[in-house]
C-alpha cells in the first residue's frame, strides 16, 4: 500500500514528498503533507491550532539575513512540509520499486571555467586572507548538464542509486515539491538538538579514494596534511563559537573521527552541549556550517558576496526536521546541504566548494572541486562521456561491501588521537555550569567586532566567576562601557590602520574611553593591535597570515601554548620589554608583541579561547588578574 502511494505521489506533478533514509536504518521514511513557503525561521509552524506538528523544512542560504549577514537574495524559499503522514518502508522494496536506468547527460561542464576559478582562489588568499579578512573561506562553483527524462523521474532514479550503493551517508534523501526538487546524501549532521542535549558535527578534509580502494599508505599521507589538519580544527573553533552562543556549558569536543563514504573520506568532530532554546533559535544561531563557509562567520558571507558569480540557493543551507518530543517541544535533526544534486526542468546542477586557507594551491583546489563533482556524479550514476575515466577510477569503490574500513586499524587510530595532544583540554573535558571563579561578584562587558569567539572567550570568563554580557560594537553603549568592572574589547577581522571603518574607530573609542577613566580593560587580537597602536607601536602585516596557526610564545615570564588568526601584528625592536608605563611580552627575535600590560589593562594577540590555545584559560586568568588588580 505504501509503494502504491509513493507511485501517486511520483506521478502527480502537483504532490510534494520526502524520502530520508538515515544512517544505519533499513527503513525509507516517507513524509507527505502541504506545502508551507514562510519569511523566517521563528515562522515554521511547530503548532498549528494548538497541535504541535511535525514539520520538515528546507533552509536555504539566503536566510543567514537574520543574523544580520549579507547574501545575494535568488528569492528561495524557505519551503516547509507540515507532515501528516510519516511511514517507514523496507529499504529493499524501495529499491525494488524506483526506476533504475541510467540517465545520461548533455552539455556538462562548470559554470565558472578553471581558469576563472583558479583566478578567484588566488585573489581570495591575496585580497581576503592576506589582508586579515578571515582564516579561510569557501568558494563554490556548480557543474550543470541537462537531461532528457522528466524531473521527478530523475529524482527517484538518483535516490535509488544512493540508497543501493552511497554508504556513511547521514542522510540520503529526496525532496520533491513543485519547482524545488533536491537529491542528496549528506555526510555532515550541522545541528541536532534532542531531550536538551544539541550536537555539532563539523567535518573537513576530502580525501578522494584511490583506485583500488583507500590503503593505510595513502590514507596516512592525507591525515598527515598540514591544510587538512588546520581546516578541521578552523572549522571546530568556528562550531565551537556557535556552540557557546546556544548551551550553557559551551560544549564539548570529542574525536576526531573518520567519516568512511563509497568515494570519499572525510575527518570529523562531534561537539556536544546543553540547551533550553527553541530549536529554530538553535538554528537560527548556528547558521551556517564553516564547512561550506568560512570563518569567521559574517566575513565569510561578505566574502562569498564578493567572489561567488550567482546565488547559492539551498547549497550550504540545511534539511530541518522538527519533531514534537514527549517534553511539549520540538527534537531537531538539520543535515547540511551538501553533495547535493537539484534538477528543475529538465537541468541538473551540482555545487561543489574548496576551503581556501593561507597556503591553498589554486590548481589543486580546482582539482578539488572537479573531485566532488565527479563523486556526486558517480554516486547517482549520472556521471556523463566526458568524466568517463574518473568513474573508472571509482569503480572499485562503488559497491559498500568493496573495501574495508580502516577507521579500526591501529596506526590509524593513533595518528587521529595524537591530534587532540594539540588542543586545549578545556574544551575537550566536561566543563558543567559551576560560574563561581575567582573572580565572582565581578561583572564583564564583552564587546564583539564582528568575530564570535567572543561567545568562547565569555564561556571561559564566566568559568572564571565573571558575569558576562557580549555586546556587538555597533550596540555598546557608553553607560554600559563605563559601567563594567571589566571590559573586554573583542577580535574582529581587518585591518587595524583602517580609519574609513566604522567598526574600528569604535573600537579605537572604547579602548580610548576605559584607558581615559582608568577602568580595567582586556583587549584581544584586532583590539590589542588597537591598544597597541594607541601606545605609539608600529603595527604592520604579516609575511604570512597567522590564520589557524599554534604556537609556543613568551607571555610575562612564562611560555605559553596559544591559536593565532591574525594577519596584522605589533612589532617593537627586538629585546623591547617595556614602552613608558607599558610592559611588552615579544617575540625575541622578530620583536612581534604577544602580550601588553599596565596599570589596569593587559592585552594578548593571540585567541586564548581557541581550541588551539592549549594555556589558554589559565593564560587568560593571569591577564583578567592583571586588568583588574
């Protein structure tokens, strides 16, 4: 009865349906309903005539707007499914059931050239990351062909060929409704929040399986990348900052993990944390994945704005499904849209992305981009003349039962965990939600410019006793300014010299203003390249950007283990220990100061809130001891 109507619905051009199929299930879950088209995400209708109701949602990009966000507007829908009917069917008989010929393509090829593409990498390393405006960014392109079978048809044919042959897929699914048609099997869990617990799962790192199968040879040579290794633990940071904003004990970082799929394998994370929000606030602060973004977060936007030649529609967005739970809330279960295939009247288009960062090779991130395609075009055995011989390549690979895994194999293991020796065990331990620090009864304004490791750095005050408020620089009052025991004056991207910014003359005003009342004041990254500049020292760009970058640095008498992302630094002569009143912590040879302090201030460049910053709390307890003693 279930195949029968699920051959309606697939022949009804006016029928809207989803197919999911989860990782690990033997069920294909069918979800039928109306068709909802709402403005934001606090109007999904969870509750409808006093009845909480099921509801799955496509998300596109354009909606990172209510955060504030730039984005080129293509007018997508944020398209919701109240769902009236939810059924699960046997796998195997879906299978059975969906068209399996192949479907061949016409006239594919990239709407942006590799000439055009490599172009765009190299000004994007140039332009954005070598002038401080991020750690790295992400750049997509489409592949697009056209076909000769109805919409629809192709669809299920794609969603059979996932579900027969794609493995460690989170989700594999198809979304069906009028002029919106989606097939994909997303790797990456963005968000899901269940019975107050919300889970991260960023992922980074692409490694396209050889012929013959991955091996510990060459699987090794990938985990031991220096890009690699650096775009996971960016992209963690960044979760990390989200994760701060929406639970209250910040979250907590395990792994890192093999993510093992037919083509490809990926590295992961999981992050873990508690909260009482909304799940659409959940969502809403977690838009979107660095994965298919960049960091920090609202550069990123302004960057792909930029440099991207059309919108993105739902590519980078998520799947949302909302259930109602036994609590009188929603669960939330969001997968990001990636390695996905949309198809609308009769073209098909794949977008695909590389992570840039300070040392990308722009040739080998155009070969990255033709690698996903060629994996999203081979797994729907859609793959057209001309990607013929990458296919051949794959073949090995296709079948799930092929290769085994070597997630479990020794060597590897113990390759992956000697990455966490790196990181801060402030985010890899419990944390609970115990505030009374040694600096309790204190209050502390934290005012972000445009950089949300402000919501890490007030997660580790508040563990220092702090009552914390962040405040974006645009909205820091005076009175609040004046106010606070301490202030704390945020990261930002950019360039501290800028004087045609807004954003930095009000932070030139805020460091100027608490200086002036002799009121504490800590000042991070740009703000102490701001006090820096305020004490008569030169600031000037780096060689290299320090994006992403450990390193082991002098910090008043004690070395210390912190993340950089700074294109910009301080530099004094070297051997320089003090300016006036002003004591200077530098890098002995270079002269590149680290760290500031004096009568009610300190300063540090590095981020001691990042994962990166394996002395970063107590680094950041002697400086709020200094700025407030």
């Amino acid at each position: 009865m279930t195949l029968s109507r699920l051959a309606e619905l697939a022949a009804d051009p006016e029928a809207s349906f989803v197919l999911i199929a989860r990782d690990g299930a033997d069920t294909v879950e069918l979800l039928t309903g109306e068709i909802v088209d709402v403005d934001l995400l606090a109007d999904i209708p969870l509750t409808i005539d006093g009845r909480a109701r099921e509801v799955f949602a496509m998300v596109p990009y354009r909606q990172v707007r209510e955060r504030g966000f730039v984005a080129q507007d293509d007018g997508a829908p944020l398209r919701c499914l109240i769902v009236d009917e939810h059924v699960g069917i046997p796998a195997p008989e879906v299978i059975a059931a969906l068209p399996a010929d192949g479907i061949p393509l016409r006239g594919g090829g990239f709407d942006v050239s590799d000439a055009d593409y490599a172009e765009i990498v190299e000004t994007v390393i140039a332009d954005e990351i070598g002038r401080g405006e991020g750690a790295n960014f992400v750049i997509r392109r489409d592949y697009t062909a056209d076909i000769d079978v109805d919409d629809r048809t192709a669809a299920l044919t794609w969603f059979r060929a996932l579900l027969a042959h794609e493995r460690g897929a989170y989700w594999t699914f198809a979304v069906v409704t009028p002029g919106h048609i989606a097939v994909g099997a997303s790797p990456e869990a963005h968000v899901v929040a269940r019975d107050g617990i919300v889970t991260m799962n960023p992922i980074s790192g692409t490694f396209r399986h050889p012929a013959g199968g991955s091996t510990r040879e060459t699987l090794t040579e990938f985990l031991s990348s220096t890009k690699e290794t650096e775009e996971l633990f960016m992209v963690v940071d960044e979760e990390l900052k989200m994760m701060s904003a929406v639970c209250s004990d910040g979250g907590r970082i395990t792994g890192p993990h093999l993510k093992e799929m037919s083509r490809l394998t990926h590295t992961e994370y999981m992050l873990r944390g508690r909260s009482r929000l909304d799940p659409r606030d959940i969502l809403r602060e977690t838009m979107f994945a660095p994965t298919v973004t960049g960091s920090p977060m609202q550069n990123a936007c302004a960057v792909i704005r930029r440099h991207e030649i059309k919108p993105r529609g739902y590519y980078s967005g998520v799947a949302a499904l909302f259930t109602p739970n036994d609590d009188g809330g929603h669960d939330l279960d969001a997968p990001i849209l990636i390695r996905t295939v949309y198809v609308q009247n009769g073209s098909l288009s794949v977008p695909v992305g590389a992570t840039l960062v300070r040392h990308s090779d722009p040739h080998g991130e155009v070969s990255e981009t033709h690698g996903k395609a060629a994996g999203v075009l081979g797994a729907i055995g859609a793959i057209d003349r001309d990607r013929a011989a990458e296919a051949r390549k794959d073949a090995d690979a296709d079948e799930p039962g092929a290769r085994q895994s070597l997630a479990d194999d020794p060597a590897i293991a113990v390759l992956l965990a000697s990455r966490n020796a790196r990181l801060a065990e402030f985010w890899l331990n419990p944390q609970g939600e115990d505030f009374s620090g040694p600096f309790a009864g204190r209050s502390a304004l934290v005012v972000d410019a445009e950089d949300r490791f402000t919501t890490m750095l007030a997660h580790q005050l508040r563990h220092l006793g702090l009552d914390v408020t962040i405040a974006p620089w645009s909205a820091a009052q005076d009175d609040d300014v004046d106010a606070a025991d301490l202030v704390v004056a945020g990261p930002g991207p950019g360039d501290p010299r800028d004087d045609a910014s807004d954003r930095i003359a009000r932070m030139r005003d805020i460091v100027r203003r608490r200086i002036d009342a002799e009121r504490p004041l800590l000042a991070v990254c740009l703000s102490h390249q701001i006090l820096a500049d305020r004490f008569g020292i030169e600031l000037t760009p780096l060689d290299a950007p320090h994006q992403g970058l450990q390193k082991s640095v002098p910090v008043f008498g004690e070395d210390a283990s912190i993340g950089f992302y700074n294109t910009f630094t301080a530099r004094v002569a070297p051997g320089t220990t003090r300016t006036g009143d002003i004591e200077v912590s530098a890098d002995p040879a270079t002269g590149d100061v680290y760290a500031l302090a004096g009568p009610r201030l300190a300063s540090v460049q590095g981020h001691l809130e990042s994962i990166l910053s394996r002395d970063g709390i107590r680094t950041l307890h002697r400086l709020v001891e200094r700025a407030l003693a």
